[in-house]
C-alpha cells in the first residue's frame, strides 16, 4: 500500500533493501513505521520489540540512518565547521510570546534541540508550554513555525481553556488554536514512553512542529522510589531522553520538557535548588532554563548552554499567557 508523497516513498521501511515483506511485517506490528522510527529508537529497541538478531538490527539501522543522512535529514557523520554553522543560521526558531526570553535563547527556541525548562511549583513552566502551543501555528515572520504541537501531558494539568484565552489576548481564533494542539494524556512513566515511540507517524502526518514533555520527570519520580530504585530510575530516564534527542533531529521539531526541581539541602554550589533527575536530564538537554519567582515577575536564568552566556531575563505571567513585564523592574 504506497501512497504517492515522495519523500515518504523514501522513508518507508521497504526502501532498504535489506527489508522484505516479512521483516517489513514484523517491524511494523512492533510499531515501526518508517526509517526515522529505526533510527530515533536505535538497535537495541529494534532488536528488542521484534526479537530480531542485534547483528541485523544494527545493520537496518545504520543503513536507516545513511539514508537520512543522504537526504539531508540528520547530519553526516563528517562534517566540517563551516557546514555545521550554514545549517545552524537555518535552523528555524519558535518564539515563546515574551521579547526577553526568546532573547534568552537568541531569538526562540531553536527545532532540532531538546529545550529544558526548570523550577519550582507556580513559576511558569507549564505557562510557558501552553504558550509555545498557541506560537507554534502563527508564520515565520510572527514568531510561529506554521506548524501543530504535540502536547504530552503527564500531570494533568494541560487546560483547553488556557489555550482558549492565551490565543483571544493574543488576537488569535481560538477554534483554530484549539485544532492545532495535539494532546496525549500519559498515565505513567511506561505508557509515557509508549507514546513517544509511537509519536513519530503523527509528527509527520500531522506537521507537529513543537513536541511538549509537561513534565518529563514527574511518574519516574512518583514510580521509582529511594535509593535502590535511583539507578533504574535514571536508566529509564535517560533512555526517554535519548530518543527524545532523536525525536529533535529526525523530525526537525523544537522539543521542549519540563522538570520540577527539589529542594537540595546539601547542595554546596550555587542554589540550594536542583532539577529532578539530576545529571541525567541536564546532559541530555541542549538548554537548560531556570525559573524563579520575582515577586510578581519571574526570573529565567540560562544555565550550561553550549553556546548562550549564563544570563538572566525578567519575563511575566499574564491573560497573554507568557508575556514582557510592562514596567522593568531592573
Ligand atoms: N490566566 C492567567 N493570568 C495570569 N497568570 C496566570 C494565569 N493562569 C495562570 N497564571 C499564573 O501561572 C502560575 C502557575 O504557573 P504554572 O502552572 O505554569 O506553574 P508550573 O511551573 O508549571 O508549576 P508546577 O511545578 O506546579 O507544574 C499561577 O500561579 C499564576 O501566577
Ligand atoms: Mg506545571
């Protein structure tokens, strides 16, 4: 059954031809739809779901990931600076609604990276996703990326309504907002990565722009409890990290997960406040934000970007939902 988009021609499993109808067949019932879906999982996944030997799965996927390589997709193995940073001053950029942070992060947050946003209860994280859900469908020129955001919620706290009044503050039809903003309620940490694996069709078909992970900590925290489950906590943890990593660069979408932060008592440098998940999730993010409180306002501080200064902005919190405070506050 083809269907006649080119370029999904070309990523169907069968355009390797290594994969006959059998393989294609138990690829597919292990929920793998397209070469991205080899290459975001990765061997051992493919390996795993199908009961495939690893030799043959490390095989798919390296011819997967040359394919994306040769259309262009996912980066060459080899590349020289200069092609790296020609790519990099394309790479599209989606505005949060407030001028201070999308300065933060040098004019939006960027596709093609994992964006993590830190902090206490109330300061605006799951704000700022409902925010990025509305920019997302507005035009290049507006901020936006023209696109659909996926929405996967793990607190229950995603709101429809909030959708509804962040787009009429913003002179945007909220029918419209509303239809653009996919939302997958996640009960816990499995079916959480349950969906993402299944994710990577619907990005496609559905041009989701922006992926939301709100939060991406909280059932590993709720399900893995005390120091003996730490270490299996954080494998799983980083293993969802990963492919959201993948996700990023395969799909060509702005990734963005938030984290709570616990209070540290023993923390020697810097505040007493670290984000859930510790190291795991701060490697695997390409930009790290932390939230706090100013009175009213609320600070957003970048932390270990590869590239950004550790600097701090003054956003705030209003029926525009993310928004420039009116008077600066210094
Ligand atoms: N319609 C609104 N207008 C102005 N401010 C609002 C509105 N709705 C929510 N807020 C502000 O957003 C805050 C809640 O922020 P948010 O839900 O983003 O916190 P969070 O960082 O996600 O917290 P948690 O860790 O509990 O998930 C409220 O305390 C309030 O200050
Ligand atoms: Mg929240």
């Amino acid at each position: 059954m083809e269907n006649d988009n080119p370029l999904k021609v070309q990523l169907s499993l069968d355009s390797i031809e290594q994969i006959g109808p059998a393989t294609k067949t138990r690829l597919e019932q292990a929920g793998f739809s397209s070469i991205k879906d080899l290459v975001v999982r990765g061997p051992v996944d493919v390996s795993e779901a199908t009961g495939m030997e690893i030799e043959k799965s490390i095989y798919l996927c390296n011819q997967a990931r040359i394919r994306l390589e040769d259309l262009g997709i996912i980066d060459k193995s080899f590349v020289t600076a200069t092609q790296l940073y020609n790519k990099r001053k394309r790479e599209d950029r989606l505005s949060t609604g407030s001028k201070n942070l999308d300065d933060l992060f040098g004019g939006g947050i960027e596709t093609r990276a994992v964006t993590e946003v830190y902090g206490e209860y109330g300061t605006g994280k799951t704000q700022i996703c409902h925010t990025l859900c509305v920019m997302v469908k507005q035009t290049k020129s507006e901020g936006g990326l023209t696109g659909k955001a996926l929405y996967i919620d793990t607190e229950n706290t995603f709101r429809p309504e909030r959708i509804v009044s962040i787009a009429v503050a913003r002179k945007i039809d909220p029918q419209i907002a509303l239809e653009n903003v996919i939302v997958a309620k996640a009960y816990n940490s499995a079916h959480q990565e349950l969906i993402i694996q299944e994710s990577g069709p619907i990005i496609d078909e559905k041009n989701v722009k922006l992926l939301i992970v709100d939060s991406a900590v909280a059932h590993y925290r709720a399900e893995y409890i005390g120091r003996g489950a730490l270490s299996e906590r954080q494998q799983k943890l980083n293993k969802f990290m990963h492919i959201l990593v993948r996700i990023a660069e395969t799909y060509e979408v702005a990734v963005l997960v938030t984290n709570q932060i616990q209070s540290s008592p023993d923390a020697i440098f810097g505040d007493a406040f670290r984000p859930t998940g510790g190291h795991v999730v701060a490697h695997t993010s390409t930009y790290r934000v932390y939230l706090k409180r100013s009175g009213k306002n609320r600070i957003a501080r970048m932390v270990d970007s590869p590239y950004h200064p550790e600097r701090e902005v003054l956003f705030t919190l209003s029926e525009h939902g993310v928004s420039d405070p009116s008077v600066s506050l210094r």
